[in-house]
C-alpha cells in the first residue's frame, strides 16, 4: 500500500466549532468543557454537521439512482471522470464531524458535575459519529486518513479501506457500550428525546450491521483483507438484534400506505424508523429538507406551483410508468398504489407515460407575487430516514444468501413482500434467482427514498449490470487502481490558492490520468 501524507488544516477545522477559543492559546479548550452546557455546545455542533453533511451524496446518489430522466448531473451518471474530479466531493465536511466528535472525547473530563447517565449521553454521541464518519469515508473514497485526535496537527498516512472500517467499527462499538435504547434518551434538560437523529443503541446497532455488510462483500468481491464469512455473519447478527427488539422497540408499518403517511411527517414517530436525519423547518424559510433524494423526485401534485404539463422540468428525477410496471410486476403488490400518485391512471407528457412519486405528499410552500401561481416550491415536509426496519430485513436476507442459507433468507425477503401484500419468493415473476430477487426488492422498497442504490450496487457486484456509461467497461485493474470511489480530494493536498501543502501525496491510480 502506498503511504499517503495528509497534512490537517487546523484553521478549517477550528473554524466549524462554536467555542470560544482564547487567541493567546488556541490549543486551549477547558473554558469551553466547564459545564454540560458548553459541553452540549459541542455535541449539537456533531449533530449540526451530520445533519448537514450525510445526505450530501451528489456524485453517487446520481450515478447509482433508478431513474429514467435526469435533467441535472448527466456526466456524473455516466462516470465521466473529468466531471467526476470537477464535482463537489470533498471529504472536509466528513472531517469536520470527526474533528468535533475527537474535540469531545478530548475535552470532556474537563466538565465538572456530570453524572454517569450523562456522560455516556455526550460520548455515546461523538462515538457514533466517528463511526458513521469513519463508514462513509470508506464507502466514498475507500482508503482515507485516521486521525488521532483534535490536538495531534503531524503527517497522517492514508489508511486502507479495511484499517478505515475497522476503525469505524471500534467507535460504533463504543456508542453501543454507552448509548441508551432510544426510549430512554434524554436530553440536558432530562426530557425525552423523540428525535431519531439521536444517536442511541439501536443506531450504533444498525451502523454496525451497515459496516460488516459492506465490509465482509468489498472483501469477497475485491480481495481485501479480511474474513468476509465471518463479516456477513456479523452483520446478521447486529440487523437480528434490532429485528427481535432486543435494542429498541421497532416494528415494520403495517402497509405501504402507512408508511407513506410517516415518512411525509403526518404521524409520529415512525415505528420503523431507526436513524434520521431531522428536518428543522423552522430554523430558516429557506432550509430545505436534508432528503435531497425526495427532494430531487417531488414533482405535482405536492408541488402547488406547477401543473402535470410542467412534469419534465421540475424535478431532476423522473421515472416512466412502463419502468415501474417491471420492477412491479406483481399487480397485486400495494407499494404501487402507495407509492405512485393515481397509479394505473396515465399522466402522459410529450408522449410519455410517467409514474408520479407519491411517497412524500406534503410540500412546503411559500408566497412569490412573481410566480404565475402565487406560489413556489420550498421543500418537501419530511425527514430523511437514513435506516428503517425494513432495510435491516433485506440486508440479512442478503447476507444469509452470501453464506449459503437459503431459506432464512427467502423468510427475510418475503417478510417484506408480505407487509406489500405482493406474491412470496419464489413467484412466476422471479426469474433472476434469489441473489438478485433480494437487490429487485431493495429498488422496490427505496425507490425514490434514499441514496442507497449505489451502495447496494457496489455490495452485490452488480457494477456493469445495473449501472451506466463509462461502468460498463471499467476493467479489473481500473476497479483495483479505485474506479469505484471518489478521487483523493484537492482539499486534502492543496490549499485554497492552489499550493500544493504535501508533495508525497499520489492519487488514486486509476484517477492520475484524469488529473
């Protein structure tokens, strides 16, 4: 492996935090820790930054989404690497939170008064972060930087993906050691917390079922290191503990249709949700959603601005009826008429067909004297549910397939065909085998929901078969060298005019022709 010097910018670091640092000593931060109030100033600038910056996938939320129209970012579906180097993919957002979370743990025994409860509270919350920050760096970028801690400013070797999801691992474990089910969390105050971007035992849980599910498949499928039977089990292990209850209690909607009337903010909370990232619409009349997916596919009717005829112009995903009648193919499955507005009638627009996502229903709608309607489009009224049940249902289905066990396997995906009142594996439709049956039925169950489609690509190997343009003739070599991943960032060995800060810094082999 090739070692890779980062030099750490303190000043972009430093600038994100909301403390109050004496300039006579910027490495000194015990004014900020004395109490849990400034200590939970911390804590809500993580929770600030994860808010901000997980849902930010552009590059590959467009190469991976199932969508038959995209009227923005076209190149980066199609892997054009020049576009992908122009692209907005720095990793310093990433960072930020880790820088946070280290600042933290750095400086928390400094705080006078708090109580066991109120301690694992604070650190289960940092941990988490560095886990989930550690997860997405390897996932985005494959090899990265592991950091020490906040005060430690010297060359860091990039670590491989392996050492960055091990490491990951060991912070998710700690918040599980600390953190509460989500029922018990309490805020500063000592009210309960509903807000499931909190971090709690059944987040930390589901981020490790995420980790070895991605880990034991990048093993399998590209011959790292590590022991990928023993990583799928794992992984069923951790998603068998929030299935049967055993870190929280949650429990699958009883119907796509109630689902529906969740993830669109009309109840609360969802049962089904186990991680998200929450929308404060009161913070500005200009902060949108954090689900930038449901964000991208909103479209009339819950648009009040635009009319059907307006449809292949207001929103940068669409998706055609004739696409959606063959992922759905069983007519009796209820995620059609949940999911579609009107589905089965024609919403037809320049001679074509299109299915109207309906899964988000309520928009956010401000006055404009200027539009034709009085109206303009604001966002949709929702949260970004990052995991639910359901997907921990499909992803053991997934790993139990991995190793070969069959029939816990079609129990798992079936479980999820049952709540859909749709036909159980293995039905007239299922011709692919159960492998790709489980991936068909993560499309159904997330289309339009989520960034996760790539990711899932990725896992199953199916890289040539389900994604587009320069995929399809990535060679051995090319997805060895990290044709798979974001390219080192600029950020990360230049400066904002350019000077190169590390010259012992090399690119991503496959990416150094592109430079």
């Amino acid at each position: 492996m090739n070692k890779i010097i980062m030099f750490l910018i303190t000043g972009s670091l430093l600038s994100s935090c909301n403390l109050d640092l004496q300039p006579e000593n910027r490495q000194t931060y015990s004014n900020s820790f004395n109490t849990e109030k400034e200590l939970n100033a911390t804590t809500s600038a993580i929770l600030f930054e994860i808010n901000s910056v997980v849902g930010n996938n552009i590059v590959f939320s467009a190469a991976g989404m199932k969508a038959d129209e995209v009227r923005d970012n076209k190149q980066l579906r199609e892997w054009n690497p020049r576009t992908v180097i122009a692209s907005e993919y720095s990793w310093r957002n990433l960072y930020d939170i880790v820088f946070e979370a280290n600042l933290l743990l750095d400086n928390i025994d400094k705080t006078k008064g708090l109580t066991e409860e109120r301690r694992n509270y604070h650190v289960g919350q940092a941990e988490f972060a560095l886990g989930l920050s550690y997860f997405l760096l390897a996932q985005r970028y494959g090899e990265a930087v592991i950091t020490e801690n906040s005060s430690e400013i010297k060359p860091y070797s990039l670590s491989s993906q392996s050492e960055v999801l091990n490491t990951a691992i060991e912070h998710a474990k700690k918040a599980l050691d600390v953190l509460p089910t989500w029922d018990k969390l309490r805020d500063i105050n000592g009210a309960s917390v509903n807000i499931r971007q909190i971090a709690s035992k059944g987040s930390a849980t589901a981020l490790l079922a995420q980790i070895y599910a991605w880990k034991g498949s990048v093993t399998e499928l590209y011959k790292l290191e590590g022991n990928a039977q023993d990583d799928y089990q794992k992984s069923i292990d951790y998603s068998t503990q929030l299935i049967d209850g055993q870190v929280g209690n949650y429990q699958l909607c009883s119907s796509p249709e109630e689902l529906c009337t969740y993830l669109s903010n009309e109840k609360s909370p969802n049962p089904e949700v186990i991680f998200s990232l929450y929308f404060d619409k009161t913070r500005s009349e200009d902060t949108g959603s954090p689900n930038l997916v449901a964000q991208n596919f909103v479209s009339w009717p819950v648009r009040e601005d635009v009319t059907l005829a307006d449809l292949p112009s207001q929103s940068t995903y669409q998706l055609y009826a004739s696409t959606i009648k063959t992922m759905f193919p069983d007519a009796t499955d209820q995620r059609l008429q949940a999911f579609f507005y009107e589905w089965g009638t024609s919403h037809e627009v320049g001679g074509k067909d299109y299915a109207i996502m309906y899964k988000f229903r309520k928009g956010l709608m401000r006055t404009n004297q200027y539009s034709a309607s009085g109206k303009e489009f604001r966002s949709v009224d929702a949260d970004y549910v990052y995991w639910r049940l359901a997907d921990f249902y499909l992803l053991r289905a997934e790993c139990y397939q991995k190793l070969g066990n069959e029939p816990q396997a079609i129990a798992d995906l079936n479980a999820i065909r049952s709540r859909a009142g749709a036909l159980p594996y293995p039905s007239t439709y299922d011709t692919e085998g159960l492998k790709k049956a489980i991936f068909r039925e993560r499309e159904k169950e997330f289309v339009g929901e989520n960034d996760a489609r790539y990711a899932d690509v990725i896992r199953n190997g199916y890289v040539k078969e389900e994604l587009q343009g320069k995929f399809s003739s990535l060679t051995n070599q090319d997805i060895q060298g990290g044709a798979l991943f974001l390219p080192l960032p600029k950020d990360a060995w230049q400066d904002k005019q350019g000077h190169i800060i590390n010259t012992r810094l090399r690119q991503k082999p496959y990416w150094q022709a592109y430079n």
